[in-house]
C-alpha cells in the first residue's frame, strides 16, 4: 500500500461528489481525500493500485490527474 498524490481539476464539493462513487467501489483505494484549499487540488490516495490506475478512475469520473511526486 502506497500513499500517491495528484494535481487535478477536482473544484468543489460537487466534484468530490462525482468522483466519490468511483473511489469508494474500488477495493484497491483505502483512503483518499482532495485538499480543495490547494491552488493544485491534490489528490491523496491510499492504495495499492498504480498512478496510470487511480488516473483512470478520476478519467472515467470525468476529471484529470496528473501525479505528482
């Protein structure tokens, strides 16, 4: 398991509503959260899937992340 964080376009409360669903119903993700006060909108993950995985998953919500180191 392996915390990863990603710079996206994840703006609000309602676009952590959309993109909730998705990471909630994958097993692989533990834990995540979106710091909304970042200009960055970071991402933290807590999984064991890989960053191109996590990156699909905010794609099929509708949105961008680009990993961050």
């Amino acid at each position: 398991m392996e915390t990863l964080k990603f710079k996206t376009n994840i703006k609000c409360g309602g676009c952590i509503a959309t993109v909730t669903p998705f990471l909630n119903a994958d097993e692989a993700v533990q834990n995540w959260e979106v710091d909304l006060q970042s200009p960055e909108r970071i991402l933290k993950v807590e999984t064991s899937h890989s960053s191109q995985e996590i990156q699909q998953l905010i794609k099929k919500a509708g949105y961008t992340a680009e990993e961050i180191a």
